[in-house]
C-alpha cells in the first residue's frame, strides 16, 4: 500500500466526519443496537480478502456494518455496568495517541507518553487524596489494577516472611490469606487466581444488606489464624454502591500487619466531591488502590488505575531487565514495564492527562455530585410509582429497583426497558432476587435524560402490570 498523506488526510478526515456523526445521533438514536447476532457475522464476516483494499472503502464498510451492532453506551441514557461516556478532550487525545502510536512502555520509545504519565499520576494522587509517595500504574482495567496492587502485596508479604517469590515461586511459600468481604466483585477473585494464590487463599467476612464487610467479622478473621495476610475492602459495592468502614479497617489490618487494598472501581471517585468525601474516610491508610478512569474520570476504554503505598515492592513485582532493552535507571526516567502487567502498551496517559486538564477539580468534583443527584432523582421519581420499591440506601451513583412481588415482573420491566430503546438498565440478582440496576457516571446525563428514561421505565412497568405489548 502507497497511500500519500493526502489520501491519509482525506481518509482521517472522513473518519473523523463518521464519528462525529454517530456522536451527534446518540440523542435519537436507541441505546440498544437493532442488528441481530446474525446480520452482524453476515455483514461484517465472509472470507478473508485475497489482497489489498482501498482504506476508505475499508472504513465506510466498517461504519456502515458496524454501527447498528454499536450500543449507545457514549450517551447519556446508558445505565448499565458503571459505564461513563468519553468527555471531548479525552476522546481526541485518544485519537491523537493512536495516530503518535507511541509504546509506553520504555521511556526511549515515548518521552513525553512517560512524563504525561509521571503528571497525572500527580494530579490523581492529589484528586483521590493518595498520601505522598504513591507508586502507580496505568491498566486497562480495574482487573488488572488489582493484579498489579495484589502482586505488590504477596512480594511485599512474602519478602517480610523471608520468602523470594520472584525466585522461588509460590511452590512451599508461607500461606498467605486473603480476607475479603461475602459481597466483594468478582475481579478480586480473578486476581488471585491469576496470582497462584487461589479461591483457598480467602477467607470471607461477612456483608451487610447494603454489601458493606462488617468489621467485627473482619477482626475475627485477622484474628482466627496467624501468618501474612491481605485484607481486601471495597469502595463502592457493585450493586448498591455502599462503602466498608474503610477507617475501621484500616485500624485493624494495621493491627494485624495485614496489607489493606481498597477496590475503588468507581467509588473511590467520591474522595474529588465535597459533598462524598466523607465515604471514602480512611481510605488514605491503605496500602494499595485500585479504580478505574473509563468509569468516573470518563475516558475512552480501556483505561485501569493502580496505586500502592509500597513502590519497592510494587516495582519489584513488576519490573523486567533485557540485554537488548535500553532502560532507564531507577530515580530517572521512568519506564512503564516497570510498574505494569504489561509490556508493550498503549499511551494512555495522554487521554488521563486530556480529562484531568481539561475538567479540573471542579469538573471533576461537579461530575461525581451530578451523577450522585440523578442516582437519587431516579431512586425519589421510580420509588414513587407504585409497586417499584428501591431496595438500596442510595449514597452514591447506584440504585436498585424491584417490580411487583416476584422475579418474573421484575425480569420484564428491564427487558422491555432495554427493547425500547430509550435507556439502558441492566439486571442483578441480590440476596436471590431479581432487580434493575441504575448507574450513573455518564458526563453527557442530562435532566432530559433523566426524565425520558424515568418515564421509559414506568411505560414498561405499567405495560407488564397489564400484559400488554413491549
């Protein structure tokens, strides 16, 4: 292929026209997508080309076969899975970044994809009120954040036990427990496994109607065994959005001399708003934290955070050396590959850098309020109808919904409200019940938004009450 730069421009240029218009229809267009399973391996599938193909004609396939398998989730009606939408100067410093293609995982392969990193490490250790001297890392997600704060962990643990896991493995290594709560996220879980730790490893303390670790449970498993241990609290329940007393815990791991993680996926976002602070109280104590900026900071997919208090034992876990790589001295330039699960790696400290420059703390903090506001909109209009109870204490972005007295309506009510089309909400199961569950962290949610979705729900609940159609 010998395309010029100026059939480069003229085909960036239509890309960019392709995606903006999508931008601009997500105010009309269904939050779901219309294509089929089928449609969708129909018109993107067939055999693989025998030769080259004009990029253009290359993409104005793609935009056309794709989009209608493309969900709505950019916009301000999607409410499923704590999903924010990108905010303007993140979404282009996205396409910048793919356009340098920089490898941020050496300095000599992307001076400035490092310092931008260095920088909004800054800004976020000061926005999430990080005590100095955080390590940090940049993921693609909350799931690997973990795995970098709990491998930081287990060397840190198994280093004061005596024990070189780097060199000697984890075959015959102390027994490390992991105390979490009965109503902990799935990643957490993953981590472990993913670390040789394993589902033997945890020992569960139990949770509270809202999902919050009751704290005398923690202390009687910090108690019941002897030997390292890593206490793994949440900063935000998956489903209610409820906080651990994260101070309490923090006074009994440090007690115990157990390593205290906080999973702040989306909740740890609360320490930027005055008006949340406070659920995040204690959270400053831990050892490590972990949370994700493709949720609240609202930046493109994928983008995890990873911080710990412990860089030696964080960089120890991660760092990697290679006769043939030219790597920076420990206190110089820093190289990624040192501090993440990654090795070659997307630049996205330039999309953290762009939010953050570009919402400032005020932004940021005015983010989280109104989003915390239409949670508890939502929660005071739909806890309002009659036959929808709200089943959460709503003290951040989530709300729970149940419909009538059985799983069945309940189902119902969330699959005609996705079929619709003019919002998204997705279902959970809690204590075995079925309900809806409402997130907000999108910054483009409007009060129409709020309004029109309310309305989606109620039209859907009133349509099941009375068996009519969807």
């Amino acid at each position: 292929m010998n395309d010029t730069s100026d059939d480069v421009r003229r085909l960036l240029g239509r890309t960019a026209k392709l995606a903006a218009d999508f931008l601009a229809s997500l105010d009309g267009r269904p939050v779901a997508p219309p294509a089929s399973l089928a449609s969708l391996r129909e018109s993107l599938g067939g055999r693989l080309p025998e030769g080259p193909a004009d990029p253009r004609e290359v993409v104005e396939h793609l935009a056309r076969a794709a989009e209608p398998g493309v969900v709505g989730m950019a916009g301000g009606r999607y409410f499923g899975f704590v999903i924010g939408g990108g905010v303007p100067a993140a979404l282009a410093a996205d396409w910048l970044a793919a356009a340098w293609d920089q490898n941020a995982g050496l300095y000599v392969c992307g001076p400035a994809a490092a310092v931008v990193e260095e920088v909004a490490h800054r800004w976020l250790a000061e926005l999430l009120e990080l005590p100095e001297g955080t390590s940090f890392a940049v993921t693609t997600g909350c799931q690997m954040a973990h795995f970098a704060c709990l491998a930081a962990a287990r060397q840190h643990l198994l280093a004061g036990a005596g024990w070189d896991v780097n060199e000697r493995g984890m075959a015959g290594a102390p027994p490390i427990r992991v105390i979490a709560g009965a109503r902990r996220h799935v990643t957490v879980d993953r981590a472990l496994r993913f670390l040789g730790l394993g589902r033997s490893a945890l020992r569960i303390a139990p949770s509270d109607r809202e999902g919050r670790m009751v704290m005398d449970g923690l202390a009687a498993e910090l108690a019941r065994e002897p030997g390292p241990a890593v206490v793994c609290t949440q900063a935000g329940e998956v489903n209610t959005g409820a906080f651990d007393d994260l101070a309490r815990a923090a006074d009994l791991s440090a007690a115990a001399g157990a390593w205290l993680h906080v999973d702040g996926a989306f909740g740890l976002w609360a320490a930027a708003s005055p008006a949340h602070r406070h659920l995040v109280a204690g959270a400053s104590r831990a050892d490590s934290w972990a949370t994700d900026a493709h949720k609240w900071l609202n930046v493109p997919y994928d983008c995890g955070l990873a911080f710990t208090a412990h860089p030696e034992a964080h960089r120890a876990a991660m760092a990697v050396q290679a006769g043939y790589l030219q790597q920076a001295s420990p206190g110089a330039e820093r190289d990624a590959v040192d501090w993440t699960p990654e090795f070659s790696r997307r630049a996205r400290g330039f999309v953290l850098w762009a939010a953050l420059r570009s919402l400032g703390r005020s932004g940021v903090a005015d983010l989280v309020a109104r989003c915390c506001g239409y949670a508890r909109r939502f929660a005071r209009e739909l806890g309002a109808t009659p036959g929808c109870a709200v089943l959460n204490e709503v003290v951040l972005d989530q709300v729970l919904l149940r419909f009538g007295d059985d799983d069945g309506a309940t189902r119902e009510v969330i699959r005609r409200v996705q079929e619709g089309g003019e919002a998204w909400m997705s279902g959970t199961t809690v204590d075995g019940r079925a309900a809806m569950r409402i997130s907000v962290v999108s910054w483009r949610t409007s009060d129409d938004d709020v309004a029109r979705a309310v309305a989606a729900v109620r039209r859907a609940w009133e349509a099941t009450r009375s068996g009519g159609a969807a």
